[in-house]
C-alpha cells in the first residue's frame, strides 16, 4: 500500500476511533440521562427537582474535569482508556446503587471523565488527522455524541421497559463492548508534541498576541458559556417536556434521538466549512438556529414542532464546538489548549445553571415555559453579540 494509502487509512482509523469514543463519553456517559430520568420519574425514584440536581452534578463535574485537564500529565492514551473504562462502570453503577447520594456521587465522576475523555480524545484525533493531512475528517469524530445520543434514546427507553435499572446497566454493557472494540486502535502511540522535530506537517503556529485578539479571546469564552446554558435545558428534559405537550402520545421518546441523529449532518457540514470563513458569524448562525429550536417548543407544542425543533437545536450542536475550537486556533494556534480550557469551563458554567434554574421553577409552576424562553434569548444574545464581534473586526481590517 502506498504511503498515501496508509496515511489516509490511519487517518480513517483514528476519526472513528474518536466518534466511538465521544459517542460512549458524551452519548452514553452525558447524556443517557436524559431518556432514564423520565423511566425514573415515572417509577417515583426521583422528582423532578432532583433530577435537576442530579444533571447539573453531572455538569459540574463537566466543568471540574474540564478546568483541570491542564495540570494532568498523563498520556493522551492512557486518560482516553481509563476515561472510557470509568464511564462503562459508573453507568452500570446507575443501575445497581439506589440511593440519592449515590447517584450524585455517579453523575459528578462521570461528568468527569467526559470532559477528560473529549479533551484528550479531541487532541489525539485532531493531532492525527493534521499528520495525515485529513482535517475534514474532524466531522467524523464529532458526530460522536450525536450517535451516542441516539443510542441512548432509541436503546434507553427499550430497556427502561424492564425498570431504570435495566436501562442503566444495559447502557453500561454496551459502552463496554464499544470501548472493547476501539481499545487497540489507542495503540499506536502519542502523536508528537507541538513543534517536535522530525514529526507530522507543522500546526498553525501562536499568532502574536494584539489587544483585539485578547478581547476575541474573552467574548469566545463569555459567549461560549450562553451556549452551555442555551442548549442544556432542553437537552435535559426534552422527553419530559414533550411528554407534558403531548400526554399518551408515544412520540415524545423520539425525539431525543431526533436530535442526536441531527448532530451527525450538523458536524459534518460545520467541519467542511472553509477556513476562511470567520468563525464568529458561524457561530452567531448556529446559536441563532438552536434558538429557533428551543423557541419552538413553547410556540409550537406539537410533534411538528418538536421535530423541527429537536432537528435545529441539534445540527449546531456539535458544530458549535468545532467553530469555537477553530476560533480559539486562530487565536492562539498550537498553545490553544488553555483558551480551550477556559471556554468549555464557561460552557460548563452554563450546563451547570441551566437545569438548577429550569427544574425547580417548572416543578413548582407546573411549565417548562418560562424556562425554555429564557434558554432561548440567551443563545438569541449569543448570536448578536458574535455577529456585533465580528461586525467590529471588519471594521478594524477595512480602517
């Protein structure tokens, strides 16, 4: 086989390897949660205050794993394998431990290795396919959570038929058999370091540090928390909220695999965007149709409504991620991991307030309404503020 042939081989290995690991650490491990807590609520094992608390633990532990991967020296390899072994068992630990306490404990560590798992993973994946000259393939690995989530919805309410217990462990047994079938693909060692010599084709290099690209780097991370909170409620509860819309209905289980199918076609047209195109107004485009999205489920509480809806707020999903990753590239080229760092905690500030927000007041006011619109104008400010950043640096190149 020609060294071509080989390199776009690996390349191909390393994306899928990736997608499986974001769909098993993001897909399973995040977000399984979201079709099991409607089986739990229905069971009585929990209300709906509590699930709010249970998911923004999970959040939390999102922005802990997140802020602190910077301090961590261990290999890419070995954190991607042990975050993914962790996950298959504290899903199984769901299932199996009963008590409140317990599932806080479970949903803070695997919020954890979930950002842990995405970070080095994003890393290893992106590393590889910049050695391979396969940049376009970033769409295959961030199609990952969206595969995942449609796993979890179309597989989680299956087996929640035999009890929440069942859902949970299952789930786990299936992230297990995933991480099993990927594990010797992490085999074939670190890419190199940044600048090391002799290794793949150069990354972009640091760009010189300027006052306007300081102030871009705080709105991308400012910005970037709006889209955590935004997105995160009805990401949370959308099988409960449609479920209040849409009572006997058995369309409110589809649609949160609806929306994680969405994601697949969202990341990858976001990754064929071409570089130069300016990430700020892709941005502000994706934040704009995930708040069409959350909007219209309070304006449009049918299964139409919610269909559109979970298809626009799940194609930026992802895509929002890769342009915000892109955007802090551009910003700080091959030293962007500590502004990558910043933003996803800022993202995970948002997940974390969203559902503390959301739960109690839908519980005691009996609607997901007030919360869903204020989920929305938050990603509809995100989208003018980025369009009004990017308007600004046009202004600053012509003068």
């Amino acid at each position: 086989m020609s060294q071509n042939g080989q390199g776009r081989r690996g390349a191909w290995r390393a994306a899928l390897a990736c997608m499986v690991t974001l769909a098993v650490a993001m897909g399973l491990g995040r977000f399984a949660f979201t079709p099991m807590l409607p089986i739990m609520l229905h069971e009585g094992k929990l209300e709906l205050a509590g699930g709010g608390l249970l998911a923004s633990l999970n959040y939390l532990g999102y922005f802990l794993g997140a802020v602190s991967c910077a301090a961590i020296g261990i290999s890419a390899k070995r954190m991607v394998r042990g975050g993914l072994v962790a996950t298959a068992l504290l899903l199984v630990g769901m299932g199996v431990l009963h008590s409140f306490a317990s599932w806080g404990v479970l949903r803070t560590a695997a919020g954890v290795m979930s950002a842990w798992v995405f970070v080095f993973a994003s890393g290893w994946g992106l590393r590889r396919l910049a050695e391979t000259h396969s940049p376009a393939l970033a769409g295959v690995i961030y199609t990952g959570p969206g595969i995942g989530i449609a796993m979890t919805g179309l597989l989680g309410g299956a087996l929640g038929r035999w009890g929440s217990e069942a859902g949970w462990i299952g789930l786990g047994v299936l992230a297990a058999v995933l991480v099993a079938v990927i594990w010797r693909i992490f085999d074939d060692g670190e890419a190199p370091a940044a600048g090391a010599a002799g290794g793949a084709p150069a990354a972009t290099p640091r760009p010189t540090a300027s006052d306007s690209a300081r102030s871009d780097a705080i709105w991308l991370v400012a910005l970037y928390g709006l889209a955590g909170f935004g997105y995160i409620i009805t990401a949370t509860f959308l099988p409960v909220i449609a479920r209040q819309a849409l009572p006997g209905s058995v369309w409110p289980d589809y649609f949160w695999p609806l929306f994680g199918l969405a994601i697949i076609p969202g990341a990858l047209i976001g990754a064929r965007a071409p570089m130069h195109w300016d990430n700020r107004l892709l941005l502000a485009v994706a934040y704009a149709l995930q708040a069409l999205g959350v909007v219209l489920s309070v304006a449009w509480p049918t299964i139409g409504g919610f269909a559109l809806g979970s298809l626009l707020l799940g194609m930026p999903f992802t895509a929002i991620t890769l342009f915000a990753m892109r955007d802090a590239r551009r910003l700080r080229g091959n030293a962007a991991a500590g502004l990558i760092g910043y933003a996803t905690a800022s993202y995970g500030v948002g997940q974390i307030i969203g559902p503390l927000f959301a739960a109690p007041l839908a519980q005691r006011t009996g609607s997901f309404e007030l919360p869903l619109l204020v989920a929305a104008g938050a990603l509809a400010l995100g989208a003018a503020l980025f369009a009004l950043v990017w308007s600004r640096s046009r202004v600053r190149q012509a003068s």
